[in-house]
C-alpha cells in the first residue's frame, strides 16, 4: 500500500512517525494530512533513505536540480553537484540529464542520493528517439516504468499541457511563449499528431504506474510563465484547473501528488498564485520554481529566486525549486550549485519563521544570542553555509578577537554585554521581577538557552 493508503486506513507507518519525529508534529496530525493529500512522503518502495515530508504544518523544502546535458556530459560533475546540494541542505534532488546513457547517469546518481530524487522521464523518451516527434504514447509510458522500477521517488509529468491550453497560449500572444522543455515537447507533439496529451488520456495508466512503487506524481506547469509579463494568464489557469481535477483523480486512487508552479511571477501576485493552487487542487502540496520577481536578474538570478521564494514560502508553497546564478545562462557549475542552495535555503527559512514552523525562531534566536556574546564558533554551528562564515571571518584582522573590523571598539554588542555585567540596566523592580532583561550568564540567561538548544 502507499503511504497515502495506509493513512486513509488509520495506520501510522514507520515513515510517519520518523517525519513526525523530525518536524515536531503528533504523528496522528501527519495521518490526517496525508490521507487528506494535505501532506506527502514521496519515496519509492526502490529507494532506502531516511523519509523526508512535505506539505502542510512541514518545513519548507528545497529542490536542487543537477543533470548531464547533449553539450556537457561530465557525469563525475554531476556526482559532485549531487554531494554538496545535500551537504548544503537540499532535501530533494532531480536529474535532469538530456546527454546519452541516461539509464547509467540515473543509476549512479540514484545510488548515492540520500534525499528524495526526482526526475522528468519525457527527456528521456525523447532522447532516446532523438525527435519528439519520432515519441510514441508507448515509449512515454515505458520510459515512466522504467525510472518507476529503478527506484525514483517522484515524476514530474506535464499532465495540464491540453490541446486547449495550447490554443490559449497561441491566442493570448505570450511574451516568452512556452518555457518549459517537457511542456514544448509535449505541445510540439500534440500539433503534429493531432492526437490529445497522452499523461491526461491516459492518466489511470500513469496512477497505476505511481501506484505500484508509491512514486509521487509532480504535476508539472508545463504553461507555466517564463516572462512576469505572461504571469497569471489564462492559459496558466486553464492548466492549473486541470491540475486540480487529476488531483481529485489521484487521491482517489491513493497516489501521492504536488502540484509545480510558476516559474516568473511579479512579486504582488505571488501569494495569490499560491492560494490558488491550495484552493483547486485540494490542498496538495505546492512546488514553485523561484519564482522570479524579475526578468533582469542574469548573473543573480538565485537572488531573484529566493525573493519570490521567500514571499511563496510565507504565503504556503512547500518545496521551493533552486536557482543558480547560471540560471538562463548555462549549465551550473559546483560553484553555482552550492550559491543557488544556499541562497534558496534561506528563502525557505524565512518562509518557516512567517509560518511559525518548528525549530525556526529557536534557531534564530539562538543565533542572535551567540551574536550578542560575540561567540563566533556558536555562529558558525547555526549558519546556513558555516564554511563561508568561518572562512570570512579568518579574513579580519580581528579574528582572533571578541570584535570585528567593522566596528572595532565600537562594537555594540561588547559594549552591550559590559552595560549587563555591571549591572547598568535602566529597569524598574516590576522589569527585574519579570525577567524582562535578562544578564548574560545569569540563570535565567542559561535557562533561555537550554530552551533554545
């Protein structure tokens, strides 16, 4: 049974209780929220890996994307990439890789992937026939198996990419068109055939494929926009209220499903993009691709991403899809890689503190605390990236010392600590009684920080 079907029957797996377990929730709540679809544990029944949750009442997670391409295949730099994507926090990972031996690359990539792995099985249905249009239902369909039997823990599957939603992109004279490789291909394909999306005629097909191997079903935004100036439209819509109707579909048949949104969405109408999808799709978890707030980020565009991501994530989205400064460029490099998944961890981070996650304030507020007591090691442990922190700091001229070379003597956290070792408080008994202002090593000050460990 998957996951969602056992919930469905009162049963709190193994994998619940560990999820539960790791985001501070009653295992029942978890229960409640993956029968519902609220809540996913996407891991096929193929791969061994500490589970990992997504959805509502989780923390935000973060998707890297790593892959071989036809003009770079280093398979040694894909290995790579995969190693510090999870050593910087990444709790998914998709291959995306379009170059030859895609059964080979996905193996190694598989055997080494502790998170949740995902890939897009048209790349290589396509790949293979080395023409979409040369792509049948068939070879679509036994591709999906195939990356099904071989342990990949969800599919991103272009289902919402009709023959209507097409029109409507052709009609509405979109700046940027269709951006999304899998969307292209399948549209490209329904104009030459003539024939509808086989992933939606055929979609019980695709539910007993996820079925069998409790693999999740990414619904993939194939319309989504590539331009702000195409965010929102009609055909985006259309797409997603399909979306929401193979959601019902995919419940039914206790599958697993998230729904991926947009890709460029100006930052006033990124909440309300997320509150649409919560509402169509029956509360199934949300995965955003930045989004970007701009179109003119090149070079920054992880910084586009986790500005759009940051607003996503406090408006409800769950997995926030990495940019990287190549992004629009070229192929990432290691490099990229690690900026992209750190500039999107703390996009997810911020996203929990609004959301008032488990853990968030506590880790915040711990950092604050070793900050005020200029504990530099006590930094370090609670950075998101503590290499850098740690590596920036041996640049100054004070790092060996309780100060920094911003602000030397002046420092106002040294000159903070004396005013509460000496006592120079300006509180009232009522203040003191209250513990409003608490001394730095004071029992209540080694209580605060018991708490927050």
């Amino acid at each position: 049974m998957t996951q969602m079907e056992q919930a469905k029957r009162g049963n709190i797996t193994e994998a619940m209780r560990y999820v539960a377990a790791v985001e501070g929730m009653e295992p029942e709540d978890l229960r409640r929220r993956i029968a519902a679809g609220a809540a996913i544990i996407p891991r096929n029944v193929r791969h061994e890996f500490n589970p990992i949750g997504i959805g509502s009442g989780l923390s935000t997670k973060v998707n890297a994307n790593i892959g071989t391409s036809g003009h770079h295949q280093q398979l040694h730099e894909e290995v790579e990439k995969l190693r510090v994507a999870i050593a910087c926090g990444a709790e998914m990972v998709m291959d995306l890789s379009t170059g030859d031996e895609l059964d080979y690359v996905r193996g190694e990539i598989h055997k080494r992937c502790s998170v949740i792995l995902g890939t897009v099985p048209i790349y290589q249905a396509v790949a293979d026939r080395k023409s979409v249009y040369d792509m049948t239902a068939d070879d679509l369909f036994e591709v999906i198996e195939r990356h099904a039997t071989a342990g990949v823990d969800f599919v991103t599957v272009h289902c919402g990419v009709t023959r209507e939603a097409v029109r409507r992109v052709d009609a509405d004279g979109r700046i940027a068109g269709i951006v999304s490789r899998g969307g292209s291909m399948l549209a490209s394909w329904i104009a030459r055939t003539g024939e509808e999306n086989p992933l939606l005629s055929q979609f019980d097909r695709l539910l007993d494929i996820a079925y069998e191997y409790d693999m999740t079903l990414s619904l993939g935004d194939g319309i989504r926009p590539g331009a702000t100036g195409d965010a929102t439209d009609a055909a985006q819509i259309t797409e997603l209220l399909t979306l929401g109707e193979l959601t019902r579909r995919a419940h039914a048949r206790s599958v697993q499903v998230m729904i991926e949104g947009p890709g460029h969405v100006p930052i006033d109408q990124i909440e309300a993009n997320v509150k649409l999808e919560k509402r169509i799709c029956r509360g199934a978890p949300f995965y955003v691709l930045g989004p970007l707030t701009s179109d003119i980020g090149a070079g920054y565009d992880h910084i586009t991403g986790a500005i759009g991501g940051a607003v996503a994530a406090a408006a409800g989205a769950d997995v926030l899809c990495y940019l990287t400064p190549a992004e629009h460029l070229r192929l990432p490099t290691i490099e990229d890689v690690r900026d992209g998944v750190i500039a999107t961890k703390i996009a997810a981070h911020s996203g929990d503190l609004a959301k008032g996650v488990f853990g968030a304030k506590e880790r915040d507020d711990q950092m604050s605390l070793y900050r005020k007591q200029l504990d530099w090691e006590g930094q370090y442990r609670l950075a998101l990236d503590p290499e850098k922190a740690r590596a920036l700091r041996m640049m100054s001229e004070d790092y060996d010392k309780g100060v920094c070379t911003m602000c030397g003597t002046l420092c106002s956290m040294a000159l903070e600590n004396r005013r509460y070792q000496t006592g120079e408080l300006l509180t009232t008994p009522e203040d003191q009684a209250t513990h409003r202002h608490v001394r730095v090593g004071s029992p209540a000050y080694r209580k605060a920080r018991e708490v927050s460990h």
